[in-house]
C-alpha cells in the first residue's frame, strides 16, 4: 500500500528562492493508507529504497539511518547540513466526522482578527483571521492566553483540515489548551470537516492535549530537515 510523491513544485521554489530550510523527504504512516512518502525528484531513487525497505517500520532506528546516510551528499551538494533532531517524527491524531468528542473543562470562544489586541500567544492572531482560518481561545483578565486554529482557511467539501494549540507557559496545567482544541474541533465536525493533529513525540504535553479531546491516534509522520548554516 506504500505511494511514492514526487514535488517537483515545491523542489524548484526551495532552490530557486535560496531557502534557508529544505524538507526534501517526508512521510506518513497510517493503518488506512500505509507509507505515504513525499519527496523531491532529485532524490527519488533514495525515496523509492526507503520505501522498498521500511514499508512496515519506517521510524526505527535503522530506517532513520538509513535516511541520514542516503541523503548526506544531497545535502552537501546543496549547501544544507542535516537537522539536529535526527528523530524528528510525531504522532498523528484525529477526529472523524460523527465521533463524540470529550467535554471541555472550559468554554472557549471564536476569536476574530479583533483580539490580536489581547493576544499573549505567539500566533498572529490577525493574520489568522484575516486568512479564513479558523481560531477559538480563553482569556484571563482580558488577555488571551489559550487558542486553537486551523491552519488553514476551511472550505466547503473538505474532507479534514490540521488544527494547532498554543497556551503561553504562565497559564499551562488548567486544561486550557484541551477546551480550546474541543471548541474548535466540535465546530469543524459540524461542518462535516475531519480534525488531524500532530506533536512531536517528544511534547508528551501536546499529546495529552489531543487525547484529552477525544482525538484519537491513527499514525506518525516525519520530516527529514536541513539548514543553511
């Protein structure tokens, strides 16, 4: 079931704009679509090797590796040295379309480009809004320290969209984050719209979050990472 995707796209606006961060190969590995590699044309022969070989665990140790070693002399040529986090995979969660989602600590509410005034987070609030996106959150005397969004602009027919949290540090540990992410979550499913969530295996944090929502865990994803020094 593995699918090979090959950005030619993307590939050519890294180079031609000098970017100072590359994503050559990343993936997803889901029970429901199985190995799902992206990955830039130069490299697709280092892409469909991964694929061949690390169809059933493509986050181990030796699958990591593997990645590191094929893809050291690309990244050389390119003027990018590898990311540090060498294990840079995560969870991925969902909610689907007529699932049940947990009640909410806290009722959160939808935020417009208005509240960028009171926003204490390090999302631009404004920007959000103004996009289309979507953003519900919680204030604490009048500021607003807890907020979910999509990251996107949702449209009609769209079969799910990938949301974010941020609550500042000083309000953390209050269930904060968790009521924003159910407020938002709830509404999407309304409209029809699927709710996918990532965190780095790392943010245990984060990953409670989801849980505590009601999201539920269905895969990991990775993204290989270089940087211009």
């Amino acid at each position: 079931m593995s699918r090979l995707i090959l950005d030619a796209e993307e590939e050519a606006f890294v180079f031609e704009n000098e970017w100072d961060t590359v994503i050559p190969l990343s993936f997803t590995h889901t029970p429901s679509d199985g190995l799902v590699v992206t990955a830039f044309p130069q490299i697709e022969e280092v892409a469909r090797c991964f694929l061949d070989r690390f169809e059933g665990d493509p986050t181990s140790d030796e699958a990591l590796a593997y990645l590191f070693e094929a893809l050291a002399p690309f990244m050389k040529k390119w003027g990018y040295h590898d990311d540090r986090f060498r294990d840079r995979w995560g969870y991925i969660l969902r909610a689907e379309v007529g699932q049940a989602v947990a009640h909410a600590p806290h009722a959160a509410t939808p935020l417009t480009a208005a509240d960028e005034k009171d926003n204490e987070t390090t999302y631009d609030l404004q920007a959000t809004c103004e996009a289309g996106c979507l953003a519900y959150g919680i204030k604490e005397n009048g500021r607003l320290v807890s907020l979910a969004v999509t990251h996107e602009a949702p449209e009609e027919g769209e079969p799910v969209i990938e949301v974010g949290v941020e609550t500042v540090p000083a309000a953390r540990g209050r269930g904060y984050a968790t009521a924003c992410l159910v407020a938002l979550t709830n509404e999407l499913l309304r409209r029809g719209i699927a709710v996918e969530y990532r965190c780095q295996r790392y943010n245990e944090a984060s990953h409670r979050v989801a849980l505590a929502a009601g999201l539920r865990e269905v895969g990991k994803y990775y993204y290989y990472v270089g940087r211009k020094d």
